[in-house]
C-alpha cells in the first residue's frame, strides 16, 4: 500500500471510530427548502448558515460524532466568528467531509427510475473540496422498488458512477462513502427490500474489486432491511437487525473499513432502535457498525429551534440527546429507558 492510500485508510478508521457517527447535514437546496418548510421558515442563505453554526457548535458533538457531511455551500460558508465551518470542525476534533454527487435525474427510458449527476469535472471539484479542508466526501444512488423496478440498467448505470466516484475520491486522498440507497417509499414487503439490497451490494463490491478501489479506505452507507412505508408488514427490530446482518455478511467485503446506516425517513427513535438491533445481531460482523443519519438526528432539534435565537441552546440539547442515543446504539448499548432521560 502507497503512502497516499494509507492516509485515506486512516481517515477511515478514523471516521470509524467506536462509539462515534457521521452527520449528514449535505442537504441540497431542494431537500433543506423541504425541511424549512415543515417548520414555517424561508429558505435563505443565511438560515442555512444560522442552522448549521447551530449543529456544528453544539457543546460536546466531538463525543459523538467524528465526522460531518457537507453541502457545497455550507464547506464555502464560515461561522459567525468568521471561521470556516471545515476549520471550525477540524479544530473540534470532527472531519470535514463533502457530497459530491450533483443530485439524481430521469433515467433515459426508465421514466420511474433515477440516476445520480456528478462525475463530469469530479476530479477538479474534489482537488478544491480537498483544498477547502474536506478528508471525506460522499455520493448517492437511489432505488425504488415497484412491479419492474429497480432494472438491472438502473442499478449497472448507478453502480458503474459510484466505483469511479469512488476510485476519483481515493486518487485525491478523500475517502468515499458509497451510498446505495434503496427508499422506503412503497408497498413492498422486507423480503423484496433484502433481495434488491443483496442484489445491488454484490453487483457494487464485485465492481469495486474489479476497479481496485481500496476496500480499507471506503465506506458503505446502506439502508436498513425495512418493509416499505405502504406496506401493511409490521417488523421488530430484532426482526429488523438480522435481516440487516444477514444481507451484509452475505455481500459485503471484510475488508471494508466500515459501514454508516442511512435513516431513510424512520422516526429518530425507530432508526436508533434499528441500529441498536443491527449492532445487537452483528456482534461478530468484521465491520463496525453506525450511523450516518440525517433525518434521525435533525428533526427534533430542527423543530425546537424553528429559527429563533432564543431557542438555539435547547435545539442543541436536543441534538446532542439524538447523537448521543445513536452513539449507544452503534455499541449495541441504547436502551428505551434513555429516551426518558432526556
Ligand atoms: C441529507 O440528505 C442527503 C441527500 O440529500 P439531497 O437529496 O438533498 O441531495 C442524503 O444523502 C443523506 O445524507 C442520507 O440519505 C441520509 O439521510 P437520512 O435522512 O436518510 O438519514
């Protein structure tokens, strides 16, 4: 292994620390605009920066958190002291970290299926997202699964994007976190969502392996085994947790540094239940096992702070109790007596 490789491994490992998670707060103008909404705020640049500051500085995040995903314009932004968020964060002991994939589009005659925008001038954005100070950056597919979907162009178009993306983010000494992620949206039942999951993570390693992307300097951000939002399946979460592990074990290399659940639109309280579950039945998977959650982590305090000043404090609590909570279950050791503990 070169010199430049086993940087990026470290970084690995390092985002991989036990105990910790990744933020992902790489909302795109679309998806952060949604947020708002739900909670009557404008969209502007400048709450975008209020809201961030307010994550980014919550008292003892370093706990918890060891690194955080960034939107392009939040790495370009500073805090009100005038620091960069990407310094901000390294000083805290937290690594930068950057969405680099540009969004999803129409996949050419596959009107219900999608696939992801970004490799075009990729090796020049991440030369300069690496100079901004980001060690990390990630990249997004997305899966639906219908009657047809999702075709087996669909996942060779998205998977052949993620293995260059993530060869491109290794050659700039940036560590990749390959996302495939199949949605909860829809009636299918968990079978359905275990059997694309299995299908979609052989066909990603096997493609990795074959474009010698180094293993040890990647991670996986996959979903969790779940029935579909529409469907009347129920599922526990030991149910939950062995589905997960048993997909896993069965596609994913040994070799790979670790692996960051995505929440995927489950309650705060469900997705930390699940991943509790998850580390609960994978005592002896190879890989650590975390999270890298949006959703789970932001709505409360999102709902809290709802853009007024005077709430900030108490919208970082309540962020930190989701980190923290999400940090014990990535050790198997969340228990629901903790959400009354707040
Ligand atoms: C924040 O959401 C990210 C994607 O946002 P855009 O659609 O706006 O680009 C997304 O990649 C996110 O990092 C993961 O899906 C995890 O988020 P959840 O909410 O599923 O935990």
């Amino acid at each position: 292994m070169n010199i430049e490789i086993y940087t990026v491994v470290n970084t690995a490992h390092n985002l991989m620390t036990h105990g910790k998670g990744i933020l992902a707060a790489d909302e795109s103008f679309s998806t952060i605009a949604k947020r708002f909404k739900k909670v009557n705020l404008d969209s502007t640049p400048e709450l975008r920066r209020v809201y961030r500051e307010m994550l980014f500085t919550a008292p003892d995040l370093e706990r918890y958190i060891s690194g955080v995903i960034m939107f392009d314009e939040t790495i370009r932004q500073r805090s009100s002291q005038g620091v960069p968020f990407a310094t901000l964060l390294r000083e805290r002991g937290i690594i930068p970290g950057i969405k680099v994939d540009l969004g999803t589009k129409p996949l050419p005659f596959f009107p219900q299926e999608k696939f992801t925008a970004g490799l075009d001038g990729l090796e020049e954005r991440l030369t300069e997202y690496r100079e901004l100070g980001a060690r990390f950056t990630k990249w997004r597919a997305v899966f639906k699964i219908g009657d047809t979907t999702p075709s087996i162009e669909c996942i060779k178009a998205n998977i052949a994007a993620l293995v260059r993306y993530a060869a491109l983010s290794q050659q700039a000494q940036l560590v990749p976190i390959v996302e495939p992620e199949i949605l909860m949206e829809g009636s299918h039942d968990m079978e359905s969502c275990e059997y694309h999951t299995r299908r979609i993570c052989s066909l990603l390693f096997n493609e990795l392996v074959n474009n010698r992307v180094v293993l040890e300097g990647l991670i996986l951000k996959p979903n969790m085994i779940l029935p579909g939002k529409n469907s009347e399946q129920s599922a526990g979460a030991d149910e939950i947790g062995a589905a997960t592990v048993r997909v896993l074990n069965r596609t994913v290399a040994p070799a790979v540094c670790g692996i960051a659940f995505l929440s995927g639109g489950q309650s705060s309280v469900s997705a930390t239940e699940n991943l509790n579950a998850i580390n609960s039945m994978g005592k002896s998977s190879p890989w650590s096992l975390t999270f890298s959650f949006s959703r789970a982590l932001q709505e409360q305090p999102l709902s809290v702070w709802r853009g007024r000043e005077e709430k900030i404090k108490e919208a970082q609590s309540a962020f930190i109790y989701r980190a923290r909570c999400a940090s014990a279950a990535s050790s198997g050791n969340y228990s629901s007596a903790l959400e009354e503990h707040k």
